[in-house]
C-alpha cells in the first residue's frame, strides 16, 4: 500500500503528492545500504528536503528520541533534546505550576508558534502570573498534552517565521508530526522514581495503526501518567522559631513544601487519519483529547505576621475581629464600633503578641463567640494547596491534493479548546471570620480558538535550475477567552471586611473597615466582576516565493499581511538563502520581521496573587493583582492598549559534510520592540484602592501592590547553536553515533520605562536563564541490546530569589549524566533500565534556604530534584 502524503508530513498543503509518496518510497528502497536523511517541511512551502537544504535551521528529533528518555512531560523531554529550550520546575507559582512556561532561544513561551501536523496549536487557558520574570504573563501552548508514543518526528525551526505562520513565531516554530503507521504498534509501561525515595511515576502507552481500505489509515495513540510530589525543602527559620518557642501545631519537618507538583491521572490521546480519494487528493484528521489534574502548595501563613489574617502590622500585635460590631461589646485588640467619644477608627487597645497580658486577652476571646482570632482555627499557621484540572481538546480535518497542471491546494479548518479549573484547599477566606470553608473552587479560565485556512502552490517555470514555487494562502483565526466564577464564598466579603461608618463626639463621620482579607487566601476566586467572555477575530494573506535559482543557490521570499479586530494590521516579510560551496559545504540565511499579537486573555485578564513584597516591616507574604492596562487605575500609571510585539531578526549559518559526519552552526540575532510584559509592582494608595474597587476590581481593597500588562521595553537576542552527528566504527557489529548539540544565547535590555521595569526583572530577563546549554549523546545499537550515555551541561545564571533582588543567587554551571540500556529478551519485547541525572547531582545550595524553606534555587534549568532512575517495558507488533 502506498503511504500518503499525509504519511510523510501534514505540513504542507503545497508539497505535491508526488514529491511526498517518492521520498518515502526513496527512503524505503534504499534503506539496506545507507542512512537515509530525514526530510522536514517545516519553515518552507516546497516540497520536503532534507534538513542540510534548508535555507533556515530546523532540527529533526524522532519520536524514538524522546521514547529513550526517563521523564514522561513533554515539556522535560524537549529539554533534553533541544539545547535551547529551557524549562524549569514552577513548585510555587501560582497558574504557572499547571502549565510551566518553557523558553525557546531566551524568548518567552508565547513567542514560539507551535504546530501539531503543520496547523496552529491552540494556547492554554493558564497565564503564567509568576513567570520568574521571563515569562511573567506568557500565555503559550501546553505541549505536555502531547505524549511520546505519539509522535513520528519533531521539527524545530530556528528562525523567525511570522512571515510564514503568522503571530508568535518570533523565536521559531516548533512542529510536532504524529504518527502513522497503518498497521502494527506498541504497547509500553514504565516506572521511575528519584534516588531520594520520591517523586514516583507510573506510565502506560500504546499506539495502534490501522489501515483503512486499501488507501488509508488511521493511528491512534494513549497515554496514561501519574506522578508523585517531591520535597526539598528545609525548615523556614519562622516556623522553626515558632516551634523553639513551644508551638507544637507548626508542621514539620517542613512548614512549606518545594518540589514538583503531583500530578492525577494524566490522561492523553491522539488520533491521526488520511485516506486517499483519487489519484492526487486526500482527506485528513487529526486530534486529540486530554485531561490531568494538578496540585502543589503555596507560601506558609505565619500564625503571628499573616497581614489580614493574624496581624496588620508584621506581628507587632494580633488581628481580633468582632463578629457582631453592634452588640455594644468591645473585643479585646479590636476595634471600637461604638459611637461617641471613643470612636476614632483605630484600635484602641491592641493585643500586642508576647505582652504580659496577651494570655489572659486570648482567653477572653476564646470564650466570646463574637469574638474572634484565626489562631483558634490554625494555631500553627496554614499552607494552602493549590492546584487545578487541565482539559483540552482540538480536531482538524481538511481537504488536499494536486490537479493536473501541477497546483496544489489544501483546504482545512480546526479548532482547539483548552480549559483550566482551579481550585484550593487548606486556607480560608479571612473576611467570613469562622464560618469560611478551607476548600474552595476558584472558578475556570477558558481557550477557545478556530481557524480557517485556503492554501495553494504552483510550481512556475521561469528559467531558474528549478521551478520557482508560487505559494498563497488565506487564513481566517478567532480567539476567545473566558473566566468563569467561581464558588461564592471565594470571593465573597465577610462581616470582618465590610466598611463602617461611625459618628465621633465631633459629629465626624469615621469610615473603617476590620483590616481581614477578601476571598480565598492565596488565590481568590473570580467574582461575577471579574469573569466574562472576551474575543477578535484576525484574517491574513500571504505569498511565499522560492526556488534553486542556480544549481548552488536556492533563495526564499515570504509576505504576510494580518488584519485584527482589536488593534489593527500588520505586514511583514522574510527574505532567505542558501549556497553551496562544493559538495559538502554550505551557507545560508535569513532576514526576516516579526510580531506576536497580544492574547485577549492579556488584554482583560484580572487576578490576585499571594506573593513576597517588601513592606516597612520587611519581605512579607501580600496581595498583589493584575489589572486590564484600560483600567483607570492602570492608565494612571502610564498603561495603554496593548499592541503588537515588533521583531527584525537575522540568522547566518554553515552546514558542513566532512565524512560520514555533519555539522552546522548558526548565528541569530533577534531585536524584539514594544515587549509584552507584567509591569514593575506598583504599590497601591488608599485612594486608588478605593478607585479600584468603584470600578469592579471588589478584592482591591486589601491588595498591596498591582501589575498590569504593557509594551513597554526593548530586547536584543543573539546566539549561536552548533549541532552535530559523527557515525563510529567501534565494534565488528552494530551502529555507534555520536551527536552533539550546543547553544549559546545572550539577551539584553536595551530600552525600558522605569516606572514599569525594575532592576530585578532586567536582570531576570538578561541572565535567569543558563547561557551556556549543551550536551552530547553517544549511541550503540546492536539486534539483540541497545546503550545511550548522554553529558549535559547548564552554564551559570542569576535568580531573584521569591523574586527579590534582595535575595540574589549567583547559581554557577552543572553537568549531569543519562544513561539507559536495553535488551530484547523476546522478538518482540524490550526491556529498558535507565537513570536520569545518574551521579545525582544537585544545584548550588539556596543561601536564603531558611526564608521560605527552599533548599535550591527554584529556578535551576536542570531541576532540583537530583537523580532518577526509571524501568521500561515496549512490546511491539
């Protein structure tokens, strides 16, 4: 049976049936006397070539690539494989600990378009709110939905693209192919764990190819995947004061818990199908289906210096609420509520924590049931878990082929939804005083997106060594986003944060309010205010040109025009080369513009987060929300609509054929203006508090600071990346390969506003990622076993430790090993035993450990959880 075009990529509409069935049957007739080149189609509209010939960088991973690994998340295992792709573990950041923001090139996670079977990839619901500066506020894809046993090959270009794709392939495209085989598959079980006892994984795949009639398939693909927390942490020196000091309720060993997430019942499918309806056309569908639920913890809520829960003031004295202001009854440490000559708004006797008189006042409290503390609840203190479920789901189908002259067409539509559900627990909502649940539902964010696209090509004869291949297409996209509300008590205000208004002896009127915090501690829930259903729609066009205008010289020309409901259009263009010095070098590269559109989610998005802020009474846990830059309290700050990020970017590189070997090296540059970002924290007053809240934002009130989304700085990216693949002569019998691959990227500031970027998130920005990646893998692959031993290394970098500049960590380079072996104890069983960071290294130690209980940096690119040993067990058929 033929394979279909659909077989050998689902990239590109314009490369000809032809041109696809011949290279796969090219490579199935010749397989018995040499290695076969990959052909990739991503970053140009010809027909499929070989990665050497492409004017643009693009790195070919197989599936079998990521298969040979320990880890299960996608996100881990392109971290491996791709020296320029960064990733790190998110145990406390709020949203971004169910979708972790990765960084392609030093780029945010939203500046890298990627592509499932060459169609756009919808974005997940998830903002990153703590992005560790880089990635504050990035809305990217969740490519963990995607599993291994999926996957027939990845395709990384390392080049802007927008000219090509449309919006966000500033840093490059990534386009993962699915499988399929229309017959056979596999089944695979693996389990892990770290060398600490912790962290244990448990995974189940299979992939299935079925063929339909005689001139199609379909493949279908599952994973199921759970994953245990880890924990490293040490003791916060606040909660082992606590405990010095005769406090047994505080948890131990640790108050507060660094590590990765549990993650529940992590289901993925996939399908893909193709099926030939006459001699030069096809129909196509792919999709998939995915749910997991996530959940870590947050910050440890001190029971003497949580503000709005058990002190105002860092813990001087106690936060006493009065559950019945009107009884005539004063609280001990609480406000006076009667009118009259007492009346000033303040507390007229606080309960100072540690005084001689604190016991006797506490007991009074405890026997008053209008009184109240918090410390009656949680006299050790809390620490909220935090998590969320994850749902996504996305099809494709579309209509492709060649007519007689030579044109090829592809007509497609697809769509992709991506919820988020959160939730917490093991927390309260201050302001309902004793009556608050300690588990609440927060309410959903919401991805929707559809697409629309009409492409065609057509090779033309113009005199060139080869026809010049006329590309144009039209694209139709809408993008919605929705925050659903949550359960009331989450967000509702409680007696102990209702405003009062009491009459002094002077007949002034006094406005106070108890000083507790509004909703869910550590992340409130979304109230009708908050939640609503926000869209644009965009169309486009464009014109791609390339062709061998010699037998050494092929050059590209693209032009993309978009249109935007919310901000306008856009025009951009790329320019490309490539020559060939001889049979075994060549040079290539690229000019291009770029842009990435704001998401709506960025544009009208509001949230609160718990996190450390730097009050007269020092670093202390507080509110800080995001706001809409149309807020006027934003505008007042300096926000304005948000509009699109601007790109020039420029690569230069050397493919060279020495041998049986390969290498390439390439040089980018990448000038990025007009930079999407959260703004500097902006301490609030109590005026525009109060405007906050006239204007919807009910949580404002206790809110101590407020970010909101801004173009507002400039960047400069350049790098290099080298990759390499050597074949080896070691052994009589079996293949020996050795490839590496390297990356060096440096980022700069080079224009800000500094009222909305500080020195910390400059510097974030510029060196919380390594600059230095790389790493080598040498293979031997014999019938009967197989072995792969990898180096990898992560050069220096920055971290603002809990995102303070006053906790700086200068965190110096690493190096781990991988290895894995396997044996096949039957035809069609292999048996894998392998290890992950295989001398259990660690980063530096953390020197602000006892701060917040975390025993390394959190931001290490290599993870912080040491080694990890895993068992594999594939059957195939």
């Amino acid at each position: 049976m033929k394979k279909l075009l659909l077989g050998t990529s689902c990239v590109a509409m314009v490369s000809s049936i032809s041109s696809g069935v011949f290279a796969q049957e090219e490579a199935d007739t010749s397989a018995d006397t040499m290695a076969i080149e990959e052909v990739v189609v991503t970053g140009s509209r010809r027909a499929a070539r070989s990665a050497a010939d492409t004017p643009a960088p693009v790195d070919v991973i197989s599936g079998d690539d990521f298969a040979n690994q320990g880890d299960g998340d996608m996100s881990n295992l392109l971290r491996t494989v791709v020296p320029s792709y960064n990733v790190n573990t998110q145990p406390i950041s709020d949203a971004a600990t169910l979708v972790r923001p990765a960084n392609l090139r030093g780029l945010a996670p939203d500046q890298t378009l990627v592509l499932l079977n060459g169609k756009r990839r919808h974005r997940a619901a998830v903002i990153a709110f703590l992005g560790g500066g880089l990635s504050d506020g990035a809305q990217g894809p969740d490519i963990s939905v995607i599993p291994a046993i999926a996957l027939k090959r990845v395709e990384v270009l390392r080049d802007g693209a927008a000219a090509q794709y449309g919006s966000d392939a500033i840093a490059g495209v990534m386009n993962f192919v699915l499988r399929d085989d229309n017959e056979g598959g596999s089944i695979e079980a693996k389990y892990g764990s770290t060398y600490e006892g912790d962290g244990d994984q448990l995974q189940f795949a299979a992939n299935v190819g079925l063929p339909v009639t005689d001139s199609g398939f379909v493949n279908f693909s599952a994973e199921w995947r759970q994953q245990d927390a880890t924990d490293r942490s040490v003791q916060r020196d606040d909660a082992q004061g606590l405990i010095d000091a005769g406090n047994t309720d505080v948890r131990e060993p640790y108050a507060q818990i660094w590590g990765q997430p549990e993650v529940r019942n992590d289901w993925k499918a996939f399908m893909n199908f193709g099926i030939e309806t006459g001699d030069n056309s096809e129909v196509y569908a792919f999709g998939n289906y995915a749910e997991r639920e996530v959940e870590g913890g947050f910050f440890y809520r001190n029971p003497n210096t949580r503000g709005g829960v058990n002190s105002n003031d860092g813990g001087e004295t106690r936060l006493v609420g009065d559950l019945a202001p009107d009884d005539g009854v004063t609280c001990p440490g609480g406000y006076n509520f009667n009118e009259g000559e007492a009346t000033t708004g303040t507390i007229p006797n606080p309960l100072v924590i540690g005084s001689a008189g604190e016991a006797a006042a506490l007991a009074a409290i405890n026997a008053d049931p209008n009184c109240f503390i918090f410390n009656e609840m949680f006299p050790g203190g809390f620490t909220p878990q935090f998590g969320g479920k994850l749902n996504d789901i996305a099809g494709a189908m579309g209509f492709r082929g060649e007519l007689d002259n030579g044109m090829t067409y592809d007509i497609s539509v697809h769509a992709g939804r991506n919820q988020a559900d959160f939730f917490i627990s093991n927390t309260i909502n201050p302001s309902l005083g004793p009556s608050t649940p300690t588990t609440f539902e927060l309410g959903s964010y919401v991805q929707l997106e559809k697409n629309f696209n009409a492409d065609v090509s057509y090779p033309l004869e113009v005199g060139f060594y080869s026809p010049l291949n006329v590309a144009a297409g039209f694209e139709w996209r809408e993008e919605q986003f929705e925050a659903r509300t949550g359960q009331p008590e989450s967000f509702d205000i409680g007696i102990l944060a209702q405003p009062f208004e009491r009459e002094n002896a002077s007949g002034e009127t006094i406005s106070f309010n108890q000083g507790f915090g509004l909703g869910s501690n550590g992340f409130s829930g979304f109230s009708p205010q908050v939640a609503g259903q926000w869209d644009r729609s965009n169309i486009a066009l464009y014109l791609d040109l390339e062709a061998d205008v010699t037998e050494d010289l092929i050059l590209g020309a693209a032009l993309r025009w978009e249109d935007f409901s919310d901000f306008g259009s856009t025009t951009n263009f790329k320019v490309s080369a490539l020559y060939k010095l001889g049979d075994s070098i060549r040079l290539r590269g690229s000019y291009s513009t770029g842009f990435r559109a704001p998401t709506v989610g960025q544009q009208q998005v509001i949230n609160v987060s718990t996190v450390f802020e730097q009050t007269p009474s020092g670093l202390q846990l507080a509110q800080r929300g995001t706001i809409p830059p149309t807020n006027p309290v934003a505008i007042s700050k300096g926000a304005q609509p948000l509009g699109p990020e601007k790109s020039n970017s420029f690569t230069l590189g050397l493919v060279a054929d020495l041998g049986a070997a390969s290498v390439t090296v390439d040089y980018f540059n990448i000038k990025l203006k007009d930079r999407i970002t959260q703004s500097a924290s902006i301490s609030l007053t109590q005026a525009e508090r109060d405007a906050l809240v006239a204007s919807g934002v009910s949580f404002a009130a206790d809110l101590a600071a407020f970010r909101f989304f801004v173009n507002d700085f400039d960047t400069r990216t350049q790098g290099v990346d080298v990759v390499a693949t050597i074949p080896l002569t070691i052994t009589d019998s079996g293949n020996t390969n050795l490839s590496f691959a390297g990356n060096y990227t440096k980022t700069e500031v080079v224009d800000f506003n500094p009222v909305t970027l500080d020195g910390t998130r400059i510097r974030q920005l510029e060196e919380n990622l390594p600059r230095w990646r790389g790493n080598a893998t040498l293979t031997h692959a014999t019938d009967s076993w197989r072995v792969l031993t990898r180096v990898n290394y992560f050069g220096k970098y920055w971290e603002a430790h809990l995102d303070s500049g006053d906790l700086p960590i200068e965190a110096g380079s690493e190096i781990t090993f991988d290895a894995e072996i396997g044996f096949n104890v039957m035809e069609n069983l292999e048996l894998i035993v392998g290890a992950n960071n295989l001398f259990n290294n660690y980063p530096d130690d953390n020197e602000w450990a006892g701060v917040a209980g975390a025993a390394y940096p959190v931001t290490s690119p290599m993870g912080f959880n040491g080694g990890f040993y895993y068992a594999r067990a594939r059957f195939t058929f």
